[in-house]
C-alpha cells in the first residue's frame, strides 16, 4: 500500500473537488491509501458510493492556511491546519507523500520546515513534466518552473545532477540528456546568469549536458531534462499553458459562426481541442513537486479541477513507486 | 509616396521570398514606392507580371552580411553590403524606413550606428504588436522583445515614457496602459530588478502604470502595453509562438486520423488552423522594429514568407505614416 497524505481543504473549489480526484484516484489504483485532512463534515459528503472505506482515513484539522497567508509565518501560527498537519504525517513516515491544491509558497516553506531538506541541498525547486510534441519523447522535466527566483550558477549545477538521477528513475532513461533554456543555441548566447550555468554544467562530466535550448525546440521533445531559474522557467510556463488554452478556446469559438459543421464534426472537434488543453495546461500531468526535500511534496494549480486532482495523486504515488527520493538521499 | 529601403538578400529564402512580398505590397498600397538593395540579376526575374516599375528602384550592392558575421564589425567591414547601403539611404533621408529578414543583431547594430540613436536613449530595445485574444484589444506593444538583455530598471522606466507615446500614436488610445512582465500580480512578486523597475514605474505620473501582469493575463488584452526585460520577453514571445504553432499542427495531424471526418470539414478546421498559426506567429503583425532610433528599422524572421515579409513592408509604412518615430524625437 501507498499511503498519500491530503490536504482536501484547499484549491479554489476544496473538499467538493479535491474529494472528487481522491475518489477517481482509489478507484483507479488498488494500491493507494489516502489519508485526508481537513474538516471531516466537509469531507465525509464528498465521498462517493462504492469508495473502498477500508483504504480512506480521515483527519481532522482545526485550522486553514490560505493563499494569504504569509507562507513561512503560516506553517508555524496554525499547526493545526490541514496542510501542517498532512506535512508532519510525511515526515514522521506515516505517509510516503503529500498533495495540495494550497497556497504555493505555504507548501513549499512546510516541505522544508517539516519534511526537511536533503543533505548538501543549496536551494530547492519547483520540479514539473513539462508536456511536449514529441511521440517518443512525450515529456521534459522542468526545474525549475517557478520557486528559486533568484538562482544562482551554481544552484542550476545542482539541478542539472539531482536532476539526472530523477530523470533515470522516472523517465527509464540511462544518460538523460540537459538542456538550458536561452534565447539562441549558440554557445555564446544569453546573459551573465546563463553563461555562467553554461559554464559550470559543461564542466560537469556526471552529467550529459547538450548545451542551450530555445523554447520552441524543448517543445518538440529535444531534451530529457530543461534547467532554467524560477523565474524564466515560470515565464515560460505560464505563456505556454496561457497560449495552448487560449488558442484552442478561440478555436472552437470561431470555427462554427456561420453554421457550416455538423454537430458531430464538432462534436469531434470539440474533444481534440479538451485533449489538447489537457495535455498543455498541465491537467495530465498533474502539477509539480518540491526537489530537494527528503520526500515526494506535490503542488497542483489552485485552479485544479477534480481530474487535474487525481492526476496529482498518481504524480505523488509514482514518485513514491520510483524510488527516485530515495535516489536523490544517497 | 512612402519610401521603403530594403535589404532584400537576407532571410533564409532570399529575393525568392522577399521580392514577392515586395510585389505584393505594392499591390495593395498604392502610397508604396520601394527602394530594393542587393544583387540586380537576382531581384529581377522575381518581380512580378503587372508590378507598377515606377514605384520600384533597384541598387546594386556587392556585399552581404550573413548570421555568422559579426553584427557589429561586419556593419563597418562590408560597407557596400545591401543592409548598410539601404541603412544609409534611410539615414540620408532618402528612404522613410527600412525592412529586413537579416541577421537582427546586423540589423540592430547598424541601426544604432548608421541610422543613429535618438537623443538621451539610455539602451534601445526591440519592438513588437503581441497579438491578443481579445477582440476590442487585439495587440498589445510589447517592450523589449529581445535586445537589451541586460536590462536595467531605469531602462524599463524609459521604455514606459517611449511606449506611452508610440500607443498614443499607432494605437490611437490616449492614455494606453501598461504592465510590467512578473510571475505573479501582487504588487511585492517578482525578483529584484522586477521589483526595482515597479517602484520607478509607479513613481512616473506621466505614464499610466497598472502594476504586474502575468503571460495568460496579457495574452487576453488585458494592457496596451507591456514592458520586460529582452531576455525574458524572448522566452515568453518564443514559448507562445511555439506553442501556437505546435498545438494547432499536431491538433490538425490528430484529428481525423480515424477519417469520421469530410473533406469539407477538414478544409474548414485547417483555414481556422492557419489563421491562428499566422496571427499567433506573428506571421500577420509582421516582425518588430527597433525602439529608441531616429526612424523605422524594421526586423522580421529569418524564416519569414512572402505574407510575413509583405506585412513588415506594411508595418513599417505605417510606422511612417502615424508620425510615431517623429513624436518620439520630441
């Protein structure tokens, strides 16, 4: 059994979508035993028939750290919130992993505070499995998508390593390759930050560095793993996901006005255009997760409905399967 | 008559490329007369049939600058190079603007050293109409699309004042608004130059500052202008473009490949496909331009086709015609 600790109160919608993803997710995976935090008479009615009850446990937490909230402050005021509560059961190895919809940096401050860094840690990272075009190749993992703002060389070097060892474990592959994200592919481009990464991973020899990468080329599937700072990365992201669900959404909108498809030529349409938005919003994938704590803290979209949610757990339950955490303490 | 001087050898395609935009250009602006630099034997049998010759001069250059040469040494070692002669005859008032396919660092150089820097320009950026999804909003000007990398606050604060004044003009909104590129809205997100650059912006009451603004939000026409460093605004500005793209291709691969499709709805959804390719490419806005010269230098891709090449003649003419550039020399 895997054990998920969640916080259920959170995200725009709480426990009426939260609940929803927990249930689809037991349903769909014999194995998961979740632990839910949060108020029990909010949870309980969210539960739906049929749910194994054997593999739900329900806790209940007195308090609620909201998205204004000051993060750091917030993990010490309410302990007894969901989030600090789910947080402790990870670190005291009741559970293997967490999830919440909550307040990003609340979450991230408790994966440090409560569940701990890894040894030699410099400063973590936001990780994510960036969707791609590619067939072979269907994703990238981003570090960093949006937590160390302010990274220095050095601190993309350590990626590039923790990054290899998580790419092995997760992606199946024996020498991923790294890419930095830059505004050309020569060598010489980019600023003072990216020539100095450049630097420092090319000398690196643990590590299969290709150089930089534009963001059009990682799109197409061109690297295993895309190093960048937080802010860049979260740039990046945030244009991307914005483009896939706006350009679609436009799509449909427009491609009918003077009647000419039929219903099921929409209808068809219409499910393309949901797929793709899915697969680019980060739906699929289910959000992202800390690097560089001591286990699996994963992070979804405030906005995250009942289907992102549960694809969140699944993301939880493989980095627990992969044995990638335990990888990274060695 | 508006005169374009252009550099007609550059681009990945050549006077194949850029002699039929040219043409097409002078098709549907009759105020068009175009000033053609590069090798004769080359531009003349592209011209097409029925193209009005007296709006069309042609000048022999015997040189080019490639994207392997140096921008800044080849603009003073290859003087006879049909960039530096049509750069010239824009300096020498004998052209209204200029337009290129070229090497954009070429470009960019020789437009600081030949067409010259307007007065108390601290560093010029590079210019460009983001296409918007909103409809009584489509475009957004968004400052720097690449150049300035390493942008200072102050630099940012005085692309404020120049956006302001070039909206005014080419925008026709009196007091157009603007917001600074960050990961987040609140006014305390961001790194230390977004932060920096907030508090100058604020403080100047001759613009219209609204604070941070994040991608998915800009891309819906939520300000007219946006400013940000070159570096990150080419990452954001190649991450929509890639993912427009990409997304509208592999949704037109995808959807019929069981063929529950008619011919006549798939001739339906790839019109709609390559009309969002083409606006979300910046095939339709033309390319960008350089911000902080005496007058209109026109950059567009290297990959540009003829549609693409013809609407940069387009935007520089009406760089020429809204007297934006002549504002900002006040």
């Amino acid at each position: 059994m895997i054990k998920i600790a969640i916080d259920c109160m959170r995200g725009d919608f709480g426990p009426e979508i939260t609940v929803a993803g927990v249930c689809n997710a037991l349903a769909e995976n014999d194995n998961l035993h979740v632990m839910l935090y949060g108020n029990p008479s909010m949870i309980e009615p969210e539960i739906t028939a049929g749910t194994d009850r054997n593999r739900v446990e329900i806790f209940a937490s007195e308090d609620e750290i909201t998205n204004t909230d000051h993060p750091l402050k917030s993990i010490k005021r309410k302990p007894e919130s969901a989030l600090v509560q789910a947080l402790k059961a990870v670190a005291n190895d009741e559970a293997d992993a967490f999830v919440s919809a909550g307040s990003s940096g609340a979450i991230f401050a408790g994966s440090l505070s409560i569940v701990g860094k890894l040894p030699g840690i410099k400063r973590p990272a936001s990780v994510g499995f960036m969707p791609t075009m590619s067939k072979t190749s269907p994703h990238c993992l981003m570090i960093d998508t949006g937590a160390n703002i302010a990274a220095k060389p050095e601190h993309l070097a350590q990626y590039g390593r923790l990054g290899t060892v998580l790419a092995r474990q997760m992606m199946n592959v024996e020498n991923p390759t790294i890419g930095l994200l830059n505004i050309g592919e020569e060598d010489s481009k980019g600023n003072e930050f990216t020539k100095e990464t450049f630097q420092l991973l090319s000398e690196d020899e643990t590590i299969n560095f290709r150089g930089n990468v534009e963001p059009h080329t990682i799109m197409q599937g061109s690297h295993h793993i895309l190093l960048t700072d937080g802010f860049t990365g979260n740039i990046m992201l945030k244009s991307m996901e914005g483009m896939a669900a706006g350009i679609l959404n436009e799509l449909l909108e427009n491609i009918n006005t003077d009647g000419a498809l039929s219903k099921e030529s929409l209808h068809i349409i219409e499910k393309s255009v949901h797929a793709g938005i899915n697969r680019y919003t980060n739906v699929d994938a289910g959000g992202g997760f800390v690097l560089g704590v001591q286990k699996p803290v994963v992070i979804t979209h405030g906005a995250a409905g009942s289907t992102m949610f549960k694809n969140s757990i699944q993301l939880a339950v493989s980095l627990k399967e992969s044995d990638a955490f335990a990888s990274l303490n060695e």
